[in-house]
C-alpha cells in the first residue's frame, strides 16, 4: 500500500473513539487560589502556587499535609493518563521493536592505563553499562564494575568514572532514583574490591595525581545548596573529613549562583587547570602549580581569562596550554601558551579563525592535533601537527554526526560515526597513516536503506536562515499526509547534529517523519547563534521553531493536525512557548521536564545558575521578556490547544516538577478542547529525576508511552 494512502486510512482509524474511553479517569478535581504577586508594579495571578508544595520560597514553615495534597494530585493524574496511554492500540508492537532496539549490544572505544585497557560493554536488557579490563593486550577481558548486579532494580545509576594514570584504581560515581546527587567511590584494579574511601556530596569530576595515591575533586560543600561548589585534595585512606580545600564558590556577588568552580590536573600533576563558570557558557580560567600548592597551601593562581565573557577551553602538556576561544574571533580559535611565560602578548595562535566554519573542539594525540569545525550544523575533522599546520581531512560516510577519542600518549584514535537512519560504527584510526578498520559497529534491526536523510534550510521570521534535518522512509510521498515529529532544544549552546537516535524507528518504519531544527540559542554558528537565542532575544528561538512547522506543513511533509513537536528541559520551555503562542499549528504536543513558569524559576533547585541564559524577574528589565513569553502565563480561556502530555520526574534535582504540575493545571481548566480527543496529561515520575535513573523496563515503557500519545493523535499504527 502506498504509504500516502496508508496515512489515510490510518487517519480515519484514528478518529474513531478509543474503546476504552469509558474507563478512563476524569480530570481530577483542582483547586484554584487567589494568590496574586505584585512585580515591579503588575499584578500576576498564580491560581495554582499551591502545586509549588512546601518548596515555595515563600513558606516559612513546613507543611506535610500541603505536600500529601500535591501528592494525591499527582497520583490522581498519573492514573488518569497511564488509563488513557494504556488504551491506546499497538503497545504490544511497539514495545516489542523497542525492546529489540534499547537492548542491542553496545562497546566503548578502550582507555589505556597502565599497560591495561579499559571499556565498556552494555548487554540486553541492561541498565547501565559494565567496565571491562584486560591487563594485557594478550589477556582475557574480565568484568570489573557491574552495577546491574550489585543493584538489580535498574534505578542506581553509573553516572561516570575515571581511571588512574598507573591503572591500578578506578574513580566512580553513583546516584540513584535519578537524584543526581552522585557519591564517589574507588575500586582496586587488580582485586575488584571497593576501598573503604566514600566521598559524598554530589561529586561530578575527579582528577588523579601520578602516583594513584591520590585526587583532586569537584563537589558540593552543602548537597542541599547547589551554588556551594568546591574543589578538593583527596587522599587515598583518608577521612573525607581532611580533605583539603583548594578553592570554592564565591558567597555572595553576582557569581555566587552560577555553576561556580572546577578543576583538571595535568597527566604529571604538576598544572592544576582551574575554572570558574560566569554563566552557562562563559568561564574564568587560570592555572596554578600544584606541587606547590601540596607543599605550601598557597594557591597561586596564574590568569588566562578574568572577566572576559567567553569560554576558555583548554588542555596541558608538559608546560603547554593549548587553548581554544571565540575570544575576538567568534567562529573560535586556538592558542598555544607557554605556562613559564603566559602573557597574553606571548600567546601564539596556531589555529586560527576559520572563515566560515566554527570551532568545535579539539584534542590531542601523542603527535597530533585534531580539530572539529562544524559548518551549517554538519562536522568534519582536521588532523594537524603541534604547531597547528593541517595535514588532512577525515573523510566521512555522509550526513551525520562525527568525533574522534584521542589519547595524548598513542597516535591511535577511534572515530565514531552515525546518523539518523545509521547506527553508530567505531573505527579504529591511525592518525598517521589514516589506515581505517571497523572497532564495532551494533547489530541493530534497522534497515537504513530504506530511509532518506537529508538537510533543508528555510527562514524564520525576522529572515534568519536556520538549518533543518529531516529522516523518513524512501518511499514517502510528500502530500501532506505524513505524521510528523518535529524536535528541538534551543539554548545553553547546545548544538543539535543528525545523530543516531533509536527510540525513532519504529516511527520512521510505520511512515512518519522526524526532523531536527537547528534553533538559535544553540551554538550551531558559534557563540552568536547562541547570544541570538538567550536572555532579551529568547523569542528568537520559539520564532526559528514555529517556522520549522510552517516550512514542513509549506513543503507539504504533513499538516498542522498532523505536526507533533517535542523537547525536554529547555526543550520543554520551547515546546510549551509554541504550544500558547501557535496552539493551531500543531495536533500533539510533548512537554518534557519544563521549565514553564518564568517568572519563578530562578527560586527553585539549581536555576539560579540559568539566570545569566534567561535572565530572573527580579530585574525589572529582565521581567518584561519573560512575562512576555513565560508560557505558564500565556494560558487563554477558551483557546482550544492540542493535545499535550506533560511530563516530570519528582526526583529531578535540575527543574522543578512544579513547572509541569501548574502547566497542567492551567491547560486543563482553560483548555476549551475536548478531554478525550485532545487531552491534556500529566505523568509524574515518582521514581526518577530528570531522566536518568531509570530500568530498562521503565525506559521502554515511558519511550512507547510518548510515541502511542503521538500516534494516536497524529494518526499513525505500530500494530
């Protein structure tokens, strides 16, 4: 059947009611308040503060009861929207294809370490990955680290580790029920055994000295105050508790609520490279000697950025820093700084601007230089020696997503490519002679053959050119018809890229469309992309996201009652902004962990450190763009809007699940669309945060959960 006239036919199935319409739930009842906040002279409604619980600034003293009624809701709506999923046809189906997908097997480009080499394997059903080791290149692998076996439940999470110059220990975080709130423990290479030393308090790097014996470490000096960041001296055997503080957040000032500091020892431990964020993409940089620090106490701390507002990136060999900026140039660039003399005027520029390409990143090999451009959102990578010259280019497949793993001791690399429609392969890559043989690449069940990936640009509203990727079946005939999935993130300098993502074929295999918009806000063309889309010009990044609908409703993709969209985080901030300001465009829309209230944001669990991409209501110039885009407030009475599942972790220690608890709220009592045919849900993850954490079965059933909301009111079958 030509897959225009199976959307048809699919159309009309999906217009008929659901069968199981009568038994699900009814909106729960919710009550409404007259709480109403006076800023910067304008009143501003809050009807529903109370879903805020006892986390509200406002609340002095604490209230269980008020938490047990915001749970009691939450539940209430859980069971409405699991009856109203669960009755959607093709779960069977498509859980099935899913399960096949999320369990393919799945292999880490190895680390060496001492002699030893170091990856990671993910099996079946698995939840997270396992270290593996071999001692020697002739040895047998053996498994070193397996969390699945050691906390079946799937809801402890491997967050990162990081193994010691000699291979002897092994670094690693765990947090559970998607928390986030990471404890560091070590492992003994040669026995398996954990060590006695537990360090907790949200530790999210770590940086081994030579001589194993002991780290530096970023963490939390409160873990229920996320701006009281802090580098620390660890020392392997020791109380926590003795742990020397090296640097720490600042307590008050205007960084005093970013990210704050974090720190990175070269491999001979004699340059401690010392960061502070200013804001989400923007940092301070020095260097400082380490030895001396051991030996003194004294941190002195050598500038290479202070003040200015651009990110400094950079890595050190011997007594090297090779560094890349947009600092006076905006596409990027690389320095090389002599540490002994590190003057600004002594800086040499050994990759210089290129003119139309944007930096991406950089790495280094034992005799190389790889550098990463992306232009119009697409990468290639040059290899170049120390000194900057180019050698060549690495030549890729086609439209996709590509890296390189370098280790600065071997001249051996490994490249990763995918794409949309391909799954990711790893090669193994000799830098100096370019000889290419496959590592790995998955046995996934997809045919790529049978799909088309392509790249359009169309223009958003103020002529704003923006690049636009797009997958679906060869065999597609653009009429109109198609089920469309529209995604996009927008911010935070967050490049979007046509990488692999398994959770979409069976969508693209049953005849919908996926594409991926390059939105500003995101660092596609570099740090200006990214300041086009932040504080004041954040509409910007709504406007680049309803003209993607417009282009592919234009071109004939699909249609408006057949356009879904979906984000999560700052992606859910986007996708709830185009549902209140085009509720016609789109038939479905996905709201994932959002931020929604804009106007009381920055008081909830870390957002503080999002006020240098947003800005906070508190400043009377800032309060004018959010209240003007700020899409809990732009709720209207009698607006018919699409059919839109909110989603939240309660657990979720990055956005508050407030955002999406009063969205619903709101929605649900102005909406003036049909409860059944364009419903509004709610499904409140009582076991994860922002998204990790959880089981392979939980993965599975919320992954079918989003994409049966989606067919279902778009008109597309799995069965």
């Amino acid at each position: 059947m030509p897959v225009s006239l199976l959307h048809r036919t699919i159309s009309l199935l999906a217009l008929l009611p659901m069968s199981l319409a009568a038994a699900i739930p009814s909106i729960p009842e919710t009550s409404r308040d007259s709480v109403v906040d006076i800023l910067h002279g304008e009143k501003i409604p809050d009807p529903y503060r109370w879903l805020e619980g006892n986390d509200a600034p406002e609340i002095t003293k604490k209230d269980p009861a008020l938490d047990a009624k915001v749970r009691v809701w939450s539940e209430a709506q859980n069971a409405r929207t699991r009856a109203y999923l669960d009755g959607i046809p093709g779960r069977t189906v498509l859980e099935e294809k899913l399960r096949l997908l999320f369990q393919t097997d799945s292999l880490s480009a190895p680390t060496v370490r001492g002699g030893k080499s170091f990856f990671f394997r993910r099996r079946g059903t698995e939840s997270n990955s396992v270290l593996f080791v071999r001692d020697t290149a002739d040895s047998p692998e053996r498994e070193l680290l397996n969390v699945n076996k050691l906390y079946p439940d799937g809801r402890t999470t491997l967050s990162w580790t990081q193994i010691s110059h000699d291979g002897q220990q092994v670094g690693f975080a765990l947090f559970k029920s998607g928390d986030e709130k990471t404890t560091l423990h070590l492992l003994d290479v040669a026995t398996g055994q954990w060590l006695p030393d537990t360090l907790p308090g949200k530790v999210s790097s770590m940086s081994w000295l030579p001589d194993g014996k002991s780290f530096v470490y970023r963490c939390l000096g409160n873990v229920s105050n996320p701006y009281s960041g802090q580098v620390r001296h660890h020392r392997i055997g020791d109380p926590v508790e003795q742990d020397k503080l090296i640097f720490e957040q600042e307590k008050s000032g205007p960084l005093a609520h970013t990210y704050g500091p974090g720190a990175s020892l070269d491999r001979n431990g004699k340059w401690l490279v010392l960061s502070y964020a200013t804001g989400t993409s923007t940092n301070d940089l020095w260097v400082c000697d380490f030895p001396r620090w051991l030996k003194t106490g004294e941190l002195q701390r050598i500038p290479i950025n202070e003040g200015n507002p651009h990110p400094y990136h950079g890595t050190v060999r011997g007594d090297t820093l090779y560094l890349s900026t947009p600092d006076g140039a905006p596409r990027g660039q690389i320095f090389k700084i002599d540490l002994n003399n590190p003057a600004r005027e002594n800086w040499k520029i050994i990759v210089p601007e290129h003119p139309s390409a944007v930096l991406d990143g950089f790495s280094l090999a034992k005799d190389f230089l790889a550098v990463t451009w992306k232009e119009d959102a697409l990468r290639r990578i040059e290899v170049r020696d120390l000194e900057g010259k180019t050698l060549y280019t690495i030549p890729l497949p086609g439209i996709g997503t590509a890296s390189l793993s370098t280790d600065s001791e071997r001249n051996d690399a490994y490249l990763h490519f995918s794409s949309l429609n391909t799954p990711p392969s790893t090669y193994l890559f000799d830098l100096g002679t370019q000889n290419r043989s496959l590592y790995f690449r998955p046995d996934y069940p997809v045919d790529s053959d049978s799909m088309v990936v392509k790249q359009e640009f169309y223009t958003s509203k103020d002529g704003t050119r923006v690049p636009l990727f797009i997958v679906h079946r060869k065999d597609l005939q653009l009429d109109g018809t198609a089920p469309t999935l529209l995604y996009g993130y927008g911010g935070f300098s967050v490049a979007m890229s046509p990488g692999f993502v398994s959770s979409i074929i069976p969508w693209i295999e049953a005849g919908g469309v996926y594409a991926v918009a390059c939105l500003r806000g995101g660092d596609e063309y570099g740090e200006p992309w990214h300041q086009a889309g932040m504080i004041g010009k954040k509409q910007n990044v709504f406007d680049d996201f309803i003209a993607a609908g417009e282009f592919l409703v234009k071109k004939k993709y699909t249609s408006p009652a057949r356009l879904g969209i979906r984000g999560g985080s700052n992606g859910g901030l986007l996708t709830g902004a185009a549902l209140v300001q085009r509720p016609d465009l789109f038939g479905a829309v996905i709201v994932a962990v959002p931020l929604l209230d804009m106007l009381r944001y920055q008081h909830f669990l870390m957002a503080r450190y999002w006020i240098p991409e947003y800005g906070t209501a508190e400043r009377a110039e800032d309060f004018q763009w959010l209240k003007a885009y700020s899409p809990y407030h732009h709720i209207k009475p009698g607006v018919k809007y699409p059919a839109t599942f909110l989603i939240a972790g309660e657990n979720d220690a990055r956005v508050h699940p407030l955002h999406a608890k009063k969205m619903a709220a709101r929605l649900q009592h102005d909406t003036a669309g049909n409860s059944d045919k364009e419903p509004i849900l709610l499904w409140v993850d009582f076991d994860s945060g922002h998204g990790a954490g959880k089981s392979f079965d939980m993965q599975v059933r919320d992954t079918a959960d989003t994409y049966l909301f989606l067919a279902r009111q778009l008109g597309l079958s799995f069965q």
